[in-house]
C-alpha cells in the first residue's frame, strides 16, 4: 500500500512540469525582425533597438529570436540599396519564417511595405516612423500599427522664439536629400512663422560651406537644426557630427527636435525621446505576439516633451525659470551641496552644535568674567569701605579724644577758673566783718552771684552742645531758632532762620540728625569758611522735611577734601542723613562758599 502512495505522491508532483517542459518543446520559437533605415551606429538607432529588445524580452520564459537589421539607403544610392538589401533579407532569412516585423522610420516602412508580399507575406508590421502608412505608399494595408514620431519642428520654433522675445532671424539647417520630400515638409511646418520672423534656409553642399555659412549669423539670431546629409557623396559624416561642429562655430544658440542630437550642444527643443518610443514599439510587438490583432491596436502619437540641456541654459544665460512646465532639463550639472547633501547637512549640524556649545561657552566664560568683575568690584568696594571705616573710626576716636579735651579744657580753664574765684570769694566772706550789708560785703556777693552765673550759662551751653534737650521740650525749629541766635551771639556773624510748614511731628531721631547737621554746618563755616553771614531754612512738604545751610565763607574743592580723606564733618552730615533715611547735597567751589541740603523723611523708614 505504501509503495502505491509514493507512487502517486511522485507522479503528482512531476506532472505539471513535464506538461509545462512538453509546452515548451511544442511552441515554436517567434522570431522578430527589426529594420533600421540607418547604420548601427547612426545616432539613435542604438537607443532605439536597445529599449526595442528590452520591451521583448521582458518576459524571459517566452522562447523569442530578435534580429537587427540595417538599410543603410542614406549612405548608398537609394534604389541599389533597397534592392541588395531586399535579396540580403531573402537570402539570410531563407527556409525561416518571420513572425514581426518592426520598421524604424519612414524610409523602413516604406521598404517593409514595398517588399511585404516578396519577404515576408501577412506578416504583422510596428512601425516607428513620422508619417502614417497610408500617406507613405497611398493606401493603409492590414496587420500594422506602430507610433507616429513625426519631428515638431513647428513646435520647436515656437518654444525657441518664446525663450528668445528680441529674436529677427531664424537660419534654418535642414538638408536630406535622400529624403523624398523633406525639404518641402519642414517649409510647409515653418511657413507660418515668416510673418514673425525672417526665415533663412542654408543650404551648402559641403561641411565647411555649411560652418562657414553658420559662423556668418547675426546677432539676435536662432539656428534651427532639423539635419544635415552633405551633397558630396564621397564624405560620410552623420547629422550628430555636423551639428557638433556647427555648436563651435555658432554665435548663437541652436535649437533641434530630434533626441538623437542632445548632448552635442543644442540648446533644446520639442523632443519625442528615442527610448520611449523604441519601449512602445516593443510593447506593442509583444501583445502582437501574445496574440492581439494589430488593428486592435490603434496607431498612437509619440508624445513630445520640452526638453533642455542645462549646459547650454547656463552658457547663454536662460533662466530656468522661465523654462515651461514639466520641462525636462538634462545633463544638469549638481550643486556641491546637492553631490554632498548628506554630508553637507550633517556638517552643517556638527558645525551648528559645535557654534552653539562654543556660543555656550564664551557665554559662560563671559558672565564667569563678569561675576568675577563684579566680586573684584565688590572686594575693592568693601576694602576700600573697610579702609574708610578704619580712617574713620580712628578720626572718629580722635575727634571724641579732641572733644573731651576741649571739654576739659573748657572745664579747667573756664569752670575751674571760676570755681576757684567763688572759692576765693567764700573764704574772703568767712573772714569779712559780718556785717553784710556793708558796701565790701556787697560787691563780694555781687561777683560772688556773677561768677556763679557764668558758671551756670556755662554749664548749660555745654550741656546743650552735649545733649539739646529742648528738642524734645520746644521742638525742632525752636530749638534751632536758639542755637543759631547763640552762634550769632558767641561769634559775631548774622544767620537768618526761616521755617515752613508742621515740624511737630518729625521723628525725634530725624529731628537730633537734622539739628546736628545744622549745628555742624553752621561750625564748619565759621571755624573753616570764615563766613560772616548764614541762612538756614527749614521747610516742611509733604512727607518730607529739608533743610538747608548757606554761607558766603571761602567754599572749598570738595573732591580734592573727598580725595584726600579730610572733611571729617561732611561724612558726619552724609552718614547722619543716611541714617535717618535721608540724601545729602552739598555745592561748593573755592571762593564760592558753601551750601548744604538735606531731605529726610518725617517718619523713619521702616517704623510706623
């Protein structure tokens, strides 16, 4: 039983190739034949058979023979040559029969149709070629298709003078005289533009007739190149060749509707792509071949494509711009940005965050400076503070050790003075007679009661210098009412005091500062500005209360003072102000004497 499985298994798995390897030996291989009017290496037939065969033998499992074959009628006397071709294709092709046959361009066609019934009777024909059958030998015969790749020269004229607007002349190359009618064609296709432009045929019967002819141009000219055969039969030059040669000698662009001539130095034109139309002939050899009639297939015409060589756009200065829609630009040379894009972009970001981290950095580095600035700034600001403070404070326990000695000088030389004279006084009064209404006894007890008023006016102005305590008893502007009129009154100068506004309610601190201030002023221009005559003012606004001391002493250069650290009284009138909250002004110049100024809040900052 298991044998018989196996069996079946086997035969199962080999049957459906032995069918298909049995299908294959059954079908015959196809053979196709393709004629070319030109040589093998005439410009274009190589693209054209190449995406012929492509198309083809896309499918490879399908046993197909493709032969090409080349007529060659340009180079040689046109009837010698078609006939020996003719004998050539029967000879060659002898006891074989051919099952399509692909014409490529008219004068192929025409030999295809010409020879049809001799070589290769009922034979499907595909033709790429630039007139249709019917107008190529007067009556359209069964069994063909093919594409219509008429030039379009019209066309191409038409997108040149559009690119051109200051165009006069056009210089029309368009010489083949193997080609039955061409000359009048390519009249009839560029006839209507004769009442735009001037319209010139050249026609040399040589190569260097024709370059001659061609580096004659005018300026504000176009050269139309259709092709050129040389009358001369003994030179054998094809169209590419002369155009090339025309390129270098031509003062102006040159523009052509046949593909097969791009890349020798055109500038464009209309264009039906050779391998476009040599893969639609092939496609439609192969339906023919899979079995599709030809008159199913409908002649179709080869679309045509504004299309430029971006060499030439740059060596005559067109601007792509101004290009048409959907124009195919060739042989563009890449941008090095677009050659490396890759690598451009991904410098571009390593240099970006490289600039960025460097940004950074200089960032960093520069607020680093600019705190260490700042610090610098700080440490000299707080040793130079600091030094001031030093200088300060000893001037400040000099200035309290010159204090207490004029303090114990004015007690010693004043109040012990007089002290020891109502001692004397006493004791002349213990020892007087007794009898105290007697004229002795009455002028000791007179300098007795004068001596001891003067000490006690003494006391109390030092007690006052010391201590006002009639700020708190009379108020401010009472209490510096009577310090100026006892500055006035001790030194001999006149200090005019005015007053404005409520100064009840000023701060007691505000109040002693304001005084001090006052008082210190008032010393410093009568010790050190030698002033005769004071105003002093006092006015109350608002939240505020300023006062103001002018004198017409010396004056002095309060830098210089600054500079050199003296002027111990004028940082005791800032800090005092700053003390309380208030700002200091001081004008002064040699000469000029010396104001002061002083605004202060009513209330201490921060209390309430």
């Amino acid at each position: 039983m298991l044998p018989r499985l196996l069996t079946v298994f086997a035969i199962a798995l080999l049957t459906p190739w032995w069918m298909s390897s049995t299908l294959a030996q059954a079908q015959p291989d196809r053979t196709v034949l393709t004629i070319h009017w030109g040589p093998e290496e005439f410009p274009g037939t190589s693209v054209v058979d190449a995406a012929i065969r492509e198309a083809l033998l896309s499918p490879a499992d399908v046993p197909l023979r493709y032969y090409s074959e080349y007529l060659e009628t340009e180079e040689f006397p046109s009837e010698a040559a078609s006939l020996a071709f003719r004998d050539y294709i029967r000879e060659k092709f002898a006891g074989r029969r051919i099952d399509l046959v692909i014409a490529n361009s008219t004068p192929a066609l025409q030999f295809a149709l010409r020879h049809r019934l001799d070589l290769f009777p009922d034979v499907p024909i595909v033709f790429a070629a630039g007139s249709l059958p019917g107008v190529t030998i007067g009556t359209t015969p069964p069994g063909i298709t093919g594409v219509l790749s008429d030039a379009a020269w019209a066309e191409t004229l038409e997108l040149a003078l559009s690119l051109h607007p200051s165009v006069r002349r056009v210089f029309v190359v368009a010489q083949a005289p193997t080609s039955d009618s061409y000359d009048e064609r390519i009249r009839a296709a560029l006839a209507p533009f004769s009442d735009r432009v001037q319209i010139t045929y050249i026609n040399e019967p040589s190569v260097p007739d024709l370059l001659d002819a061609v580096k004659a141009v005018p300026a504000q000219s176009l050269i139309f190149y259709a092709r050129y055969t040389p009358e001369d039969s003994e030179s054998i030059v094809y169209p590419d060749e002369v155009v090339r040669l025309m390129v270098q000698a031509s003062p102006v662009p040159i523009y052509t509707s046949a593909d097969r001539f791009f890349g020798t130095g055109v500038v464009g034109g209309m264009i039906s792509g050779s391998r476009a139309i040599g893969t639609r002939v092939g496609e439609l050899a192969r339906q023919i071949l899979d079995g599709t009639r030809p008159e199913d297939l409908p002649i179709r015409e080869a679309s045509v494509v504004p299309t430029f060589d971006w060499r030439q756009l740059q060596r005559w200065g067109l601007d792509a711009a101004r290009l048409p829609p959907g124009s195919d630009v060739r042989f563009r040379v890449a941008t090095p940005f677009e050659s490396y894009r890759p690598y451009v972009i991904g410098t571009t970001i390593v240099v970006v965050v490289q600039l960025l981290l460097i940004a950074g950095l200089l960032t960093q580095r520069a607020s680093r400076r600019r705190a260490e600035a700042t610090v610098l700034a700080r440490e000299a600001t707080l040793r130079t503070s600091y030094q001031r403070i030093r200088t300060l404070a000893g001037r400040l326990i000099n200035a309290q050790e010159v204090a207490r000695a004029g303090f114990a000088r004015d007690l010693h030389d004043g109040m012990s003075q007089e002290l020891a004279g109502v001692s004397m006084l006493v004791n002349a009064l213990k020892s007087s007679s007794g009898h105290i209404q007697d004229v002795p006894t009455q002028q000791a007890l007179s300098r007795l009661q004068d001596e001891t008023r003067g000490i006690l006016e003494r006391v109390h102005r030092l007690s006052h210098e010391l201590h006002p305590a009639n700020l708190r008893l009379l108020g401010l502007a009472a209490t510096l009412q009577a310090h100026c009129n006892e500055v006035a009154r001790l030194h001999g100068v006149q200090v005019n005091v005015t007053t404005d506004g409520d100064l009840r309610d000023v701060h007691t601190e505000t109040a002693v500062s304001l005084f001090r201030i006052a008082q210190e002023s008032l010393q410093n221009g009568v010790e050190h500005g030698g002033a005769r005559q004071f105003t002093v003012s006092l006015t109350r606004s608002a939240e505020h209360v300023e006062l103001t001391v002018t004198d017409d002493g010396r004056g002095f250069d309060l830098e210089a003072v600054r500079r050199d650290g003296r002027g111990l009284g004028l940082v005791s009138i800032e800090e005092r102000a700053h003390a309380v909250g208030g700002d200091v002004q001081i004008v002064t110049g040699p000469g000029a004497g010396t104001t002061i100024r002083v605004r202060c809040p009513v209330a201490i900052p921060g209390e309430r």
